[in-house]
C-alpha cells in the first residue's frame, strides 16, 4: 500500500511554543479523523458555508426510534489546509462561487461513507440523492483541494483546478487520487527497513524516506527506540530494527485506541494520535481527535491574518511582488520599445550615407547594444549594415510582444490575487450555536404571560411529551379532529388566563391536520394531565401511540389556522400565535394554509425574515424555518415590524371569543 510524500524529514516552519507554531496533520490522523467522523453517516446537508477555502457543511440527522424530537446536526469543517473535523464555533466569510455551486449540488444529499485514500492525506465523502451518487475528496497534500465526483467518478468541481502533468483534475475529466511512492507503514518489515538503512546516511532520513511518515512521527519512533535524528544508519542493528518495526507497529495499532496530544518535541509543537514516548512533553490532551483539531485549527480559519497565509507567504506579500514584477516588465517594454524605434531610424540614416566614415560615425552615436557595433565594417556596405540594423529593431520589438504577453498574465494574476485577498480580508462572521435548552426538540413558543407552551411533532414526540414532561401543574391541549399535536401549557393549571387558552388553544389548531387540509378555523380543548391515558377504555382498542382523554373536555372554538413565524432574542427562529410572536419577536410574518412545497415556503418566510434580522439570521438555513412550520405549504398574508408598529395589512382579530364547555 504505497502512499504520497509526506514531506519526511521536515517538521513545523515555526518552531517554538504553540502560538509561534502550527501543527500539522498527518495520515495517520486522518485514519483517526475518518472513523470519528463516521458517527456522521446518516445524516443530510442542509447547508454549506465558506471560510476562506474552507467549507463547512451543515449536516442534521434524523432521531432514532429511540430518540427524542428530531435528532441533532452538526457543523463538519473540510480544510484543504488542516483537514476536517466537526466544530462548535462555526463561521463564515463571503460566499464565493465555489461554495454556491457546491451547495446547489449537495443539498438535502444524505452522507452514507466515509473513507480514506490508503494511509495518505486524501478522505472521501460519499453522499446519496434520489438517482445519483456524489463523492466529496479532500486532499491534503499541498497546495490542497476540495473536488466533487459523480457517481462514476467524473470531476464536477474543483477549488483549484490543475491542466498540467498526468494527474489533471479538470472537470469532465475522472478523478485521480495523487501519486503514491513510497511504502506505508502498514506494510514495513525488518528486512524492508534494512534495505532502506543500506540506502541512507542517518536514522531519521532513511525512516522518513523508507516508510511514508511525516517528521513527527519520526522523531516519535526514534524516540522510542533511543536513537537520534542523525545518527549514522551504519550503526543501526538488527536489533535495533526489529524494535523500530516494533514502534511502527504499535503507532498504527495505537490508532484503533487514539490519545490525540499536542506534543513538543525537539523545540517544535505537534498533534500527534497516540500517547507519546518519552522526550515529549505533552501540552494538552483531549478524549477526541476532533475536539483538539477544533481548539487548535479553527481559531486560525477564523482569523483574517492567518486565513490569508498560504505556505508562509501573506496573499499580501504575493501581490505586493506581482506589482514590482509587472512594473519592471513595462520599463523593460519601454526600453526595448526605444531602442527598436532607435535601430529603425539609424539603419535608415545608414542606407542613405556616401561614405564608410559617415556609417561609422554614425555607429559611434549607437547607444543600444547591436551585433553590427561589433563587426568589422570593412567591406560591409551601407545596405547590409543598415539590414542588420533592422534585424536588431525586430528582435527587440518580438522580445517586447514576448514580455507583453507575460505582463498580461502577470496582471491577470494579479487582479485574482486582490479577489482572493477582498475574500479572505472579508469579516469573519462567527456563527451562535449555544447549548440548546431541552424543549428545542418540540414545537414551542412563551405566552404573553411568560409561560412555556410546547407541542409534539409526531405520535413519537407526542408520547414523549406527554409521558415525561406533563405534570398535576400543566394543562394538556389537543385539536378536536384527527391528526393533532398535543400542547402542554407549564405551569397552566388553575394558572392560565383567557388569553393564554386563546394562544394555546390557536396553536394546537394551526399545527393540526387542520394546514394540510387547508381549514379556515379549527377548535380545540384543554383538560388536566390526569385525564389523558395510554390505555383504552373498557372494551375499546386503542392503536399504539395513541391517547384516550377522560373526564369533560373545554373547549376552545373557531381558532383561525394560522401562524405567525419571528426571531426571538437569541436568534432562535420562534412560530407561534401571532398574539404570542409579537411579544417575543421585534417583527414577524404571519402564514396560512395554501397549495404550495412546504420548502418553498420555508425560503420565502427565510428571505422576509431576513430583511428584519439579517445578522441573527446570517448563517441560518432553510431547514431552521422549516422546523419551525406546520407541516404543508403557505402563503405570507402579513409582515409586520413589531418595534415600529408597522403592519403590511390590517392584522386581523385573533382567536375569537373564547367558549368553555364541559360536554360535547
């Protein structure tokens, strides 16, 4: 399993303490990376931002048959740079064209692998659609890249595209993983590690040229064996090689039990997998490889300084130097240019003289470099001295076209260099994903009175709801048809005053089967937890999931089936009775049932909500709305600005009367 240069022999740039040095990441953490990351498989992309050339995926899974509410999501980085991993501070900088198009092919897209290319640098990720595949490859191997596949593994995109060499990653061509050349360490043997000692003057060129691995774990294995860097191969035994095939083994197995650390050794700060030997001084650790690559690599995406470093040298810097490089070009240009314009005017002063002695007075005045100056003019006529001139004046003026053709290049370099730096010079906005609070996972919203009102999503978060968080103190509500959520209202009962039952009592009929069959007005009830029951009456069946309500049932009638949709103040998208949004939201957008994609209209709520709350929403997703509708499609029939009272229609009266009835 032969594997692509790691560079061996080579640690860090930066030596020193950690801020001065940037670990790096090897293929070895990349085995590691690929099995955390493979807790993943399963979910969806509901969105994708860039920072910088990094992309970070937005990926939700769906709850298991024993989960609670709607599962979870998660924020994976790709860095063609560091690698992947998944983060708790996401960001975002300008969406370039890349992170468009590769958004509008893997959105909704599920994750079903994730792999690694060998032992090297190179992961894979393999999504499924509703006909074809996609795979996304990130490689490490600088300068890096990112490209996505079709099914049959035809290049579609590419952050950097290359069209030179035999490896061409162009689209429309098949993708081709980088070159592999020296052996991995799962197959080093005793006799293979001998052989490469013969080759090499020191230890640590000959494991680093032998066996694919990158310095660090070079200086790792010798460390272990108690050999050095530089010491001579000649003086390495037998011996000493079946312990250094030994420590090679027990790194690849240690893998399958990573301990990732940030380790100093030899005056240089590394991640590493597995726990070190001695000589290295661990400067933190962490239960998960992810969790440390996040602490240390995302910090650098995030900030402007170091997001626009590529290989040491500043996007800055590279500019600066296309400038000079294209300045000296043009004085080159203007040079040449005068001298052609000084050789054409002189061969024809040459053709027209009458003597040798006015031709070489003429030659004398010269001042740009010819090869006649230099010749004999004895026997040379007026005319061959004067074509050789022009000679000179054509060369000069193809040696211009030569440099005009490189100065355009230059700039057009040089202006995708200034677009790079106006992205990655961009603010880097970070996006708020705070610990969510427990009834995140249902329907919910607070009543003008303060309290918590939180609804079922499905029979499965029904029963949940029901079973562990009602209490003697909540008030239960359900619709007075089938296909109902059911509504707790904490700390309702005996509590709540006519307005919360309208609001309560609103909801529960909006997020009924009363959307999808696209009803005007729908009624409702509240009874006490004590009166709903998993069990049929007497003589009755009762299918699985489903609740019997005993006792006399209040109801609340002709509750219009609406419901309005806001921001609240920690930028969690909140829908609810609009009586309710207006007190929890600075504005909102109000919906009704209409014949339209549920996620359609969930981009439409987005884009209006976002005139409103453009930097609370700036890294929200469609999905983020579409939580928080009923289950169908709608129209916006109102927007309103609840800070300013301003109101695009009327806003029409809520629930009506309310009416309480003991039997129906």
């Amino acid at each position: 399993m032969p594997m692509s240069n790691e560079d061996p022999g080579k640690g860090p740039a930066v030596s020193g303490d950690r801020s001065a040095s940037v670990p790096t990441v090897s293929g070895l953490e990349i085995r590691v990376a690929v099995k955390e990351l493979s807790s993943l498989v399963g979910s969806y992309v509901s969105n994708i931002h860039g920072l910088g050339e990094s992309q970070i995926l937005r990926l939700k899974k769906s709850a298991g048959l024993e989960g609670e509410g709607t599962g979870s999501e998660s924020d994976l980085v790709l860095s063609p740079k560091y690698g992947a991993w998944l983060t708790t501070t996401p960001g975002y900088t300008v969406t370039a064209q890349f992170t468009t198009s590769l958004r509008g092919e893997l959105l909704r897209r599920k994750l079903v692998s994730v792999a690694q290319q060998d032992l090297d640098r190179v992961m894979r990720f393999r999504f499924s659609g509703k006909e074809d595949e996609r795979e996304l490859i990130l490689e490490l191997i600088p300068p890096g890249n990112i490209v996505l596949t079709e099914g049959g593994g035809r290049v579609i995109l590419a952050l950097r595209e290359s069209h030179r060499g035999a490896r061409q990653t162009v689209k429309g061509r098949l993708y081709a993983p980088p070159p592999q050349t020296r052996s991995s360490p799962d197959q080093v043997t005793e006799e293979s590690l001998v052989a490469t000692f013969a080759k090499e003057k020191t230890a640590g060129r000959a494991l680093g040229r032998g066996i694919s691995l990158p310095r660090k774990y070079v200086d790792e294995i010798l460390a272990r064996v108690s050999l050095a860097q530089d010491q001579p191969s000649s003086e390495v035994t037998p011996q000493k090689a079946q312990e250094i095939v030994s420590a090679v083994r027990e790194i690849i197995a240690g893998l399958d039990t990573p301990s990732p650390s940030l380790v100093r050794r030899n005056g240089e700060v590394e991640l590493i997998s597995v726990a070190p030997g001695p000589g290295g001084d661990v400067l933190e650790r962490s239960a998960t490889l992810g969790e440390l690559m996040d602490r240390v690599f995302t910090p650098l995406l995030l900030n402007r300084e170091e997001t626009s470093k590529v290989e040491g040298v500043s996007e800055d810097q590279r500019a600066r130097e296309l400038e000079v490089t294209i300045k000296r070009l043009r004085e080159q240009m203007e040079e040449l240019t005068a001298g052609a314009s000084e050789l054409r005017t002189l061969a024809a002063q040459v053709k027209a003289a009458s003597s040798k002695e006015e031709i070489e007075e003429l030659l004398a005045k010269l001042k740009v470099e010819v090869e006649t100056r230099d010749r004999t003019q004895e026997n040379q006529s007026s005319a061959s001295v004067s074509s050789r001139l022009y000679d000179g004046a054509k060369r000069n003026e193809a040696e211009v076209l030569r440099i005009r053709e490189a100065e355009r290049q230059m700039v057009s370099r040089l202006a995708k260099e200034k677009g790079r730096n106006a992205l990655t010079e961009s603010k880097v906005r970070v996006v708020a994903r705070g610990k969510r609070d427990w009834y995140e996972k249902f329907r919910w919203f607070y009543t003008t009175e303060g309290k918590l009102a939180i609804g079922g999503r499905d029979a499965q978060s029904n029963s949940i709801l029901l079973k562990r968080y009602a209490d003697d103190r909540d008030v239960v509500y359900h619709a007075d048809l089938f296909g109902s959520p059911f509504f707790i209202l904490k700390g309702g009962n005996g509590a709540q005053t006519p307005a919360e039952v309208r609001q309560v009592g609103q909801a529960t009929a909006a997020f009924s089967s009363a959307w999808k069959t696209g009803l005007g007005s729908a009624d409702s009830y509240w009874v006490d937890p004590g009166q709903v029951s998993a069990s049929a009456p007497s003589g009755e069946y009762l299918a699985k999931g489903s609740f019997s309500i005993r006792g006399a049932k209040n109801f609340v009638t002709r509750n219009p089936v609406e419901v309005s949709v806001g921001v609240d103040a920690s930028g969690r998208v909140v829908s609810g009775p609009e009586e309710a949004i207006m007190k929890l939201s600075r504005a909102h957008v109000t919906l009704v049932p209409h014949r339209e994609k549920a996620s359609d209209t969930a981009k439409k709520v987005l884009f209006e909500l976002k005139k409103y709350f453009p930097q609370e929403l700036a890294g929200a997703s469609v999905d983020d709305v579409l939580r928080a509708l009923p289950a169908g499609g709608g129209k916006v029939v109102r927007k309103r600005d609840n800070s300013k009272g301003d109101d695009s229609r009327k806003s029409v009266q809520g629930a009506e009367s309310l009416e309480a009835s003991d039997q129906r």
